[in-house]
C-alpha cells in the first residue's frame, strides 16, 4: 500500500509525512500516537493504516524517506574532485549544515531515530544506519591524493583515523543530546564547525608533509 501513498498528490503527501515525522521526532517511537498524526494531518485514522498497515511500518518508512533525502542531496552535492581528504571532510561538514537547515524536522526525526531504544524498531534502525555508515565510508574516501601524506605512512589506517575522529565527534554529539534532550536547542553551529576544524588542523600537522 505504501506505493499508493506514494503515488497521492505531492502536497497531501507532505502534510502526512511532516505530522508523523514530528509526531515520532518529539515523542520517539513508543510514546507517538497516531491519533495525534492523523489530527495534524486532518486525515481519518483508517486511511492511515490504509497506506501503512501498523504503527511500526509507518516509522520505518518515514526511515528510510528521511535518509534517502538526506543521502541523496548529500551525495549529489558532493564535489568528488577534491581529492585533499581534510578538505573533503570540510565539506561534508558544510553539507550536512545546509542540510540540517534546510531540514530541520527530518534532521530531528534522525536524531531521535538513533537515539531511540524501542525494541520493536531499535535493530532495523541500527542496521540500516550501519550500511549508511559502511558506504559512506567507500565513498567518501574515493579518490583521495595519498601524496599529501608524510612518507612512510600507513593510509588505510590514517584514513581509518580521520574517519574515528570525525565519527567520534558527531557520536560525542549524539551522546549529548541523549543525556540531556534540552542540549539540542541550544547547540551552536558554528562553534561546533570552528571546533572540528581544530580536529582537522591537528589531523593535518600530525599526517600531512
């Protein structure tokens, strides 16, 4: 039945997904109701679970449409020409800003994603975001200049560290928020960037020639 949602007219689509995706992303999994989702959306209940057939597949769904959009956009914004990984790595965290700007509901609904324990979807979310991360690893270290490295370096396992540090950085992030839902709304981005690029200069002096 999902296709046929799919296939309703683009702005309906949008009311339903945006009341479900903030239903999910302010209450998590177990506490959403989709009385609430189908009252924002001005929707009956039974044409929900028309589209989506239990609670479960609708959270799933708005899943992997929130990551499809983040990804898409992502990668097609990707300037794959610069082979200089510390640059690289300043865009992507430039990309994934505009995007959380321009995105700002799906963005919540991630985060809450990831940091949802709910049994019933905890293991489908941890699985897919690890495929996410596994790919996202094969692409963004394609076609790096290894050149730029002191010699006799190892570069699997200094990519590996550059790639540590920025995961270790947004999981640190992650952390934050988990232990104190109130973090997010005062998180400021740009000390955040200022504070990577620190990371990125120390990565830069200890491996760059």
């Amino acid at each position: 039945m999902i296709s046929k949602f799919m296939n309703l007219e683009s702005e309906k689509r949008e009311i339903i997904i945006n009341a479900a995706l903030e239903e999910f992303a302010q209450k998590g999994y177990k506490n959403a109701s989709t009385n609430e989702i189908v009252k924002k959306a001005n929707i009956s209940k039974g044409l929900l679970f028309h589209y989506f057939s239990n609670k479960k597949k609708l959270f799933l769904f708005l899943y992997d449409y929130s990551k499809d959009v983040f990804l898409n956009e992502f990668y097609n914004k990707m300037n794959y020409d610069e082979t200089d990984i510390i640059k690289r790595w300043r865009q992507i965290v430039t990309l994934k800003i505009q995007l959380v700007q321009k995105h700002p509901v799906l963005y919540d609904f991630l985060i809450a994603s990831a940091l949802d324990d709910s049994m019933e979807i905890k293991q489908e979310v941890e699985n897919q975001a690890k495929g996410v991360l596994e790919d996202s690893y094969k692409r963004l270290f394609n076609n790096i200049d290894t050149s730029r490295f002191k010699a006799g370096m190892d570069i699997k396992r200094v990519l590996e560290i550059i790639f540590w540090v920025a995961q270790g950085f947004s999981n640190r992030e992650l952390d934050h928020i988990k232990s104190d839902p109130t973090y997010r709304s005062h998180i400021d981005v740009n000390a955040l960037v200022e504070e990577f690029e620190l990371y990125l200069d120390l990565l830069k002096d200890t491996f760059y020639q």
